[in-house]
C-alpha cells in the first residue's frame, strides 16, 4: 500500500518533470535562436505569400482536399467537436488558437489575420522541430562538426514535407512538433539511464493520440526500453491505455461512430494487392516525404445545395483542386532506393543501440499502418509529417557507426541526395506557389 506521503512526493517529481520538459521546448542556446530564426525567415517568405496573396487556405467552401489532399478547410474553418475519429482531441488544441485569431480578424476587420495567424503558427511548429533534430544530433548523437550538422538539419528542414506543412493548416504540423520533441526528450532520457514517471508517459500519449489516433502506439513504445520491469511496464501501459480510450470514446461518440469510421478505413485502402502496388506505397511514403511532387490542377464542381449551406447563392461554382503527381521521372525512383537504402544502414550497423531500435519502432507504425494495413497506401507522402524526423536522426546513426572510407562515402551520398532534394523542391515550390496564386486569387471565394 502507497502511502500519502509517497504519492505527494510521486506528483511533485512528476509536475516537475513535466515544468522541465516544457523549459526544454525553447531554444537553449544561441545556435538553436539562429536556426529557428533563420527557419522562421525562410518558411515565411513564401508562407507570407500563399497566406496573403491567395484563398487556397481560407475558401468559404469547406471542401477538404484543395491542395495535395490536406484536409485545410476542415482544419480552418472547424469541424464539430468529436466528429473528426482520425483526431480526435485536435480541437482542444485548435479550438482557442481559432477563437483568438477571430477576435483579432473581427477587431481589425480584416479576415486574411486568421489565415496568417495559423500560416505563423504552423511556420514557428516545423521550425522548432527543425531545432530539436539539431539538438538531438548534437547532445544525443554528439556531433560536433557545424557542416555535418548543418548537412542533416538542413536535409530535413527543406524536405517537402517540412516546406508544405510549413504554411498548411493541418493536424500534420502539430504532429510533427510534438513528436520530433517526443523523440528527443525520451531518447536523452533513455540514453542517461532515467525512467519515466507515470504522469509524464499519461501527459505524452494523450497530447499525441489526441492530436492522431495512431500516434498514441508511439507514445508507448519507449516505456519498453527503459530498465524496468516488464510486468510494471505492461501495467502502467494498459492503465494509460484505458484512460485514453475512454477520453477517445467519450470525445467521438456519436451515433454510427464506428461504421463512420470503418468506412473511412476502408474507403483510404487500395482494393487491389501486387508487388507493384506495395513499391508504388513505398516510394510514396519514403520518396513522397522528402521530394516536392509535381502537380495537376483539375476543375471541381461545387453543387447547388453545397453553395447555400455555406452562404452562398443556389448556383453552381467551380471550383480547382491541385492534386500531386509523384514519381514522373526515373531518377525520382532512384532516389527512393538511394534514400531507403541510407535510413537502413543503421539498423545493421547500430542495431544494439536502443535509440536506435526506436527510431525503427516508431518507423515500423507507419509501415504496419500504410504498407499493410494499405490504409492511405498510395497517397502516403503526406502522412510524412509522422516520421519523416527520424529521417536525419538516422542519418547521425549511420554515420557515428560506420568508420574509415564508409563514413564519408555515406556522408558523399547524403550530400548528393540533398543537392537533388533542394533543387527539386525550390523549382517545384516556386511552380505551386504560381499555380495556386492563378487559380486561388484572394477574392475568388469571398467570405
């Protein structure tokens, strides 16, 4: 039997546990201010532009795959609290950032404040996961050399995945916060030999599963390589977990939930299965995150009846969509091998290394869930924002565990892939921002 002392002091370690891992999501040191700076510069050069200059984000009409299949008129204009089972606690954390950039929008009157407010705010999320991947590289993997690093923060921060999510209103930005921070805090953890305490391992899984569903499978997987007894472990999992469905069910329960949601499951699947299938998948999710696709506008119709529900006359409206086509040349398909090949490395050469193995664990929900499970198989790319941090976590891991000529051949091949990367996803970006400022000006869909 606990005594009350021992569970004042418990929660007092606790709180200040999680006061310690909230000091550690600002910047540190001078270094980590002038990344985030300089991020913060270079996203919002064309964040700006989309934000202001466009109605891609902020549409009336509240179709959800405007642009690359991001669901950015759900998330701005907001959907019932419970409705979204895929998210279902993203509107506590979206909810209060929406009714304080209205209060500025209607104080000033100006409407475009909302749409650069989340544009800034998500801008300021891939920027600050973009410092803790520094921060993991320097006090976790311990590279000292600034070119090195610079190479694999970089190869991250221009990836497209960090570039769209940089100016998209989506549950992708928040994810990818979150768990670049996750990461980081439970590896530094892990590697000084310290465990994690109940509260803190509770305040993770709810703030990531809340934000997607499959993230809370993440948030579990570093209570298994901490050292501790499994029986306590496999304890303190299953009582989080319980807390976590009930918090899920009561926040989706509705009427048909669960048909809701097996039909969107099943309705995001390929009906068909090859090998062919399985490698366009692959390079979907691996290639599909880091380079920018290009892009195919296609007209939409806005039916009567979908007019008048959101204000506007009973007519009907056209409507462009810009949907991606990855993969249109051979070196895109070359470079997936390339890129697939350097992610694994590690695990043969560094695989007794716990941080490691759960770089791979985290990896390994995103293969269950999109390469066998099928579940958005051949639209993966933009699930990027869920893993594609680990990308050059790993990267620092291959390269600490390889010696001699491998070391900087591998390091060759990285900066060859990163000089394909940026060229690839400056020209691309530029083509989307033109693409979108003719077909999505400002008073197209007017409020």
């Amino acid at each position: 039997m606990i005594s009350k002392e021992a569970c004042i002091v418990g929660l007092k370690e606790s709180f200040k546990e999680l006061i310690t891992a909230f000091k550690a999501l600002f910047p540190k040191n001078k270094e980590e201010l002038i990344l985030l700076l300089f991020l913060l510069l270079v996203y919002g050069s064309f964040g700006w532009v989309i934000a202001n200059e466009t109605c891609i984000q902020d549409c009336l009409i509240k179709k959800y795959d405007v642009y690359l299949n991001y669901d950015v008129g759900m998330r701005f204009h907001g959907v019932p609290f419970g409705y979204d089972i895929a998210h279902p606690l993203f509107n506590l954390y979206s909810t209060p950032i929406s009714l304080v950039l209205e209060f500025f929008m209607d104080f000033y009157g100006n409407y475009k404040i909302k749409t650069i407010g989340f544009a800034m705010i998500c801008n300021l999320m891939v920027s600050l996961s973009a410092v803790y991947i520094y921060r993991y590289l320097v006090e976790i993997v311990k590279i000292k050399n600034i070119l090195i690093l610079s190479l694999l923060v970089l190869f991250y921060a221009f990836s497209f995945t960090c570039l769209v999510l940089s100016f998209t209103i989506e549950t992708y930005a928040f994810s990818i916060f979150f768990l670049s921070f996750f990461v980081y805090y439970y590896s530094l953890r892990i590697q000084e030999g310290r465990k994690f305490r109940f509260l803190t391992n509770l305040f993770f899984c709810f703030v990531l599963g809340g934000i997607t569903i499959t993230n809370t499978a993440k948030a579990m997987i570093p209570m298994f390589l901490v050292k501790e007894k499994f029986s306590k472990v496999l304890k303190q999992t299953f009582i989080i977990g319980c807390l976590l469905l009930i918090c899920f069910l009561a926040a989706i329960y509705r009427e048909g939930v669960f048909e809701f949601f097996l039909f969107r499951f099943t309705d995001a699947r390929p009906t068909e299965a090859s090998e062919m299938l399985f490698l366009s998948g692959w390079k979907a999710l691996v290639g599909g995150a880091v380079l920018f696709p290009n892009i195919m506008t296609t007209l939409d119709i806005i039916p009567k009846d979908t007019a008048v529900l959101v204000g506007l006359e009973y007519k009907d409206y056209f409507m462009y969509e810009i949907d991606a086509i990855p993969f249109s040349y051979v070196w895109e398909h070359a470079y997936t091998i390339f890129l697939t090949l350097l992610i694994f490395i590690p695990l043969f050469t560094d695989f007794r290394n716990k941080l490691v193995q759960l770089l791979f664990l985290l990896f390994s929900v995103e293969i269950v869930l999109h390469m066998i499970l099928k579940y958005g198989m051949l639209e993966a790319y933009i699930y990027g924002g869920h893993w594609v941090y680990i990308v050059p976590l790993l990267f620092g891991w291959g390269y600490k565990s390889l010696a001699g000529w491998k070391k900087y051949t591998y390091l060759g091949v990285i900066g060859c892939l990163f000089i394909c990367m940026v060229i690839n996803n400056y020209v691309r970006l530029i083509a989307f921002i033109d693409e979108v400022k003719l077909v999505w000006p400002p008073e197209s869909y007017k409020w």
